[in-house]
C-alpha cells in the first residue's frame, strides 16, 4: 500500500470513529477538501450510518410503530372492517420485520464486536507499530468476508 493509499485508509479509520473531516485533515495534514472527496467516493457517511446503528434501536423503533398503531385501533370506534385489515396488515409486516432481525442476530451481534475489536485496533495503532493500517485493512476485509459468508448462509 502506497503512502497515500495509507494516509487515506487511516483518514477512513478516523472518520469511522466519529472524527470530523476537518479534524482528520489537521491530523493527516492534508486539505479538507481531499478528505471530502475521499468520504465522497467511498461512501463514509454511509458505511458510518449502518455502524451506529444496532438492532436493539432497530427493533424498539419498530415496537414503538407497532404501539402507535394499536393505539390508533383502540381510539377508532366502528372502524371500517378494510381499515382494520390495513392495519392488522402494517403490525403483521413489522413484526415479520422483528423476526427476521432476530434470524440475523448472530451476524448483527458479530458486526458490532468487529466494530469494537476495530477501535481498540485504532487506539492501539497509536503506539503499536506492529499495527499499521494496511495490517487494520486486510483484518476488514477479512470480517467483511466472515460476516457476508455468515449473512448469505442465514438467509
């Protein structure tokens, strides 16, 4: 891995901790401007997004959607019997929704003790030198290649 392919990859590390771009281009010494495009091209938001995002959230979201919901059946008198169904329709599909987060716990539970194990791997590089970033990189990849195996024989 060339320099900047390595100045860029510990930018990504940073940004995926939750470092700011132009934190990051003070840190590295490079414009914030080239950060920008980097995040741009490699989709950081949104591979940061899907990180901090854990399934407990996910399901409670969608338990606090189905409680609206029975709220609104129980607030209804002589509700329409098609209205009705709509509903009973909207609570079955999020609660399908439940059940297959629940079938891919294993692989969600996984991506978050990656995520962790990737961090202390981050806060580590800053004094281990046997630790560098294309060393982090091909540890990634290799999680990235678990976790799909593992995605694909869940479904």
């Amino acid at each position: 891995m060339n320099e900047k392919n390595q100045e860029k990859e510990l930018a990504r590390l940073y940004y995926m901790n939750g470092d700011q771009q132009k934190t990051i281009a003070e840190k590295l010494g490079v414009g914030e401007n080239t950060v920008s495009r980097w995040a741009k091209d490699g989709h950081w938001e949104e591979k940061r997004a899907a990180l901090n995002i854990t399934r407990p959230e996910i399901v409670n979201k969608i338990l606090f959607l189905i409680s609206k919901i029975l709220d609104k059946v129980e607030t209804i008198e002589n509700m329409d019997p098609g209205d009705l169904a709509k509903l009973i329709s909207q609570i079955q599909k999020l609660s399908n929704s439940i059940e297959k987060l629940d079938k891919r716990a294993s692989v969600m539970d996984n991506i978050e003790t990656f995520r962790n194990f990737n961090r202390w791997m981050e806060e580590r590089m800053q004094y281990d030198n046997n630790i560098k970033p294309e060393f982090l990189q091909k540890i990634v990849d290799l999680q990235d290649k678990f976790i799909t195996d593992q995605f694909n024989k869940k479904k």
